[in-house]
C-alpha cells in the first residue's frame, strides 16, 4: 500500500494561511469630519501599510477628543484607536507598527496641527515635525519620533 503526503501538506498550507490571517494589524477605528479630505487620504496611507481601516464621519470631533483623552495641545483633524492605543493626527503608519510591536505602555500618539509632507497632507511643500507620545496619568508628552527634511 502506498501512502500520500498530500493530506499533510494540504494541512501544513491551511495551517500557514491561517496563521498569516492570525498575524495581521488590528483593525484602525477613524473619526473624522464628513468633509475633510485629508483625513480619507491618512486612512489611505495606513490601509496601504497593511492596516484595515473603518471610518466614521462625526460632526463632534470635539467629544471623540475628549472622550479619548486628546488634550488641545495634542488636537489634529482625525483622531484614531487601535488595539487599545489613541492616534491622533496624520501619524505614519510605520509609527504606528512600532507603536504596536513595542507593546508601549503609552496612551498613544499625536501629530498636532496638520504639517505638510505628513501621511494625508502630500501638498508639495514639506514641513519637518514630530510625532509625539503621551501617557494616561501624565499628559506632558514626549517625543516619539521626528521627521526633519
């Protein structure tokens, strides 16, 4: 009798496909103004980086702020949660792996205002910013990363 290895690696391939399922980012919920389009092209940098993104129009992004604990000095356009973590503003998605891949003990990350040449605001001219993290019980915040041209 004759035996087969194709049940095994039929089973080994179901078994690595699952696990690459298993391995993705986790879902990045956005609010955002109905009208602003440089929140939708931010959620368009991150889905390109590998995110599943899910955005909800409000017109109180006021109470998303405070309902998430984004002080005014931290404010942009959006504010964003993943897994747990605050991101608000045009943060670049490699930050937010980062963010994610540290486990950090932050309450997330900030961009504030809207500079130029940040994820979602290409507008030819480029500003140099940083992109800032904050802890829960200490809103002072430190810098997470810095983007200088």
């Amino acid at each position: 009798m004759k035996r087969t290895l194709r049940p095994l690696a039929s089973t080994v391939l179901l078994v690595a496909m699952a696990s690459s399922a298993w391995a993705k980012d986790p879902v990045v919920t956005v609010y955002k103004d109905p009208n602003c389009g440089c929140c939708s092209a931010w959620a368009e940098h991150l889905e390109d980086s590998g995110f599943e993104v899910r955005q909800h129009d409000t017109r109180d992004m006021r109470a998303v702020k405070i309902e998430h604990g984004v002080s005014p000095e931290l404010s942009s356009c959006h504010t964003a949660v993943v897994d747990g973590y605050v991101i608000e503003g045009h943060v670049p998605a490699d930050d937010i792996h980062r963010l994610l891949d540290e486990k950090s003990e932050l309450a997330g990350l900030a961009v504030p205002g809207m500079p130029h040449g940040s994820p979602g605001m290409e507008t030819g001219r480029v500003d140099d910013y940083a992109v800032l993290g904050w802890h829960h019980d200490d809103r002072t915040p430190d810098i997470f990363s810095e983007y200088t041209h």
